[in-house]
C-alpha cells in the first residue's frame, strides 16, 4: 500500500504545479502543438517546454509527431474528467461550508452530485 501512495504523491505534485494545471485543461480532448499551448497558456516556450516533459515523465501526456511539428495530447480522457470531478468536489465543499446547498448535474460526467450529505436530482 505504501508504494501505491507514493505513486499517487508523485501525480499529485506533478498535477499541482498551477502551470502543469493549466496545460492540461487547455488540452482538453484535442491533440494541440506547443506554439497553440504558448498561446492558450501565456506561458514561455521554455517554460511550456519544461511543464510538459514532466506531465510526459509523469505518464500525463503523450507527444506526436505530425511532419515537423510535435503535437501533445492527453495519455488518457478519464484525466480531464478526474480535474474536472476535483474541482467540482472542492466548488461543493465551499458551498457546503456558507450553509449554502445545491445540487448541479457535473458537465463532464453527466453525474448528479451529492451535496451536504443529501443526493438531490439536478435540474
């Protein structure tokens, strides 16, 4: 078990960088070259360079090669959906936390989300 929790340190710390964060969910579910990630990101070449040979080392993305460019996509779909459920987990524990209860169907799942202990049907 200690191994398994290692693993999920080491994808935790590569996810947590705010600018591997951002990569990733600028790729969404399209393959996009790096001067596209530049732009979306904001970032510098070297730095976007630097981010995603880790997310790549990390088993995030994989790169492709279409003639001259390299194109990075994710390694596996069900990531964007992981980020997305975080961060609607984390909107729902603020909301619980102000008393304020509601209940939203997740945009990537389709899933109704439990909030406050209570398993209510989006609308």
């Amino acid at each position: 078990m200690p191994a398994r929790n290692d693993r999920l340190s080491q994808a935790l710390k590569a996810v947590g960088d705010p600018s591997r964060l951002r990569i990733l969910c600028e790729l969404g579910l399209e393959c996009r070259p790096v001067t596209d990630i530049i732009d979306a990101t904001g970032l510098a070449q070297t730095n976007v360079s630097f981010h995603l040979r880790v997310l790549r080392e990390g088993g995030f993305v994989r790169a492709e090669r279409r003639g001259p460019f390299i194109y990075y996509c994710l390694s596996d779909p069900r990531l964007l959906r992981i980020l997305h459920d975080l961060r609607d987990w984390l909107a729902d524990r603020s909301t619980a936390s102000t008393g304020k209860a509601t209940a939203r169907r997740n945009t990537v799942s389709g899933r109704t989300v439990a909030t406050r202990g209570r398993l209510k049907e989006a609308s």
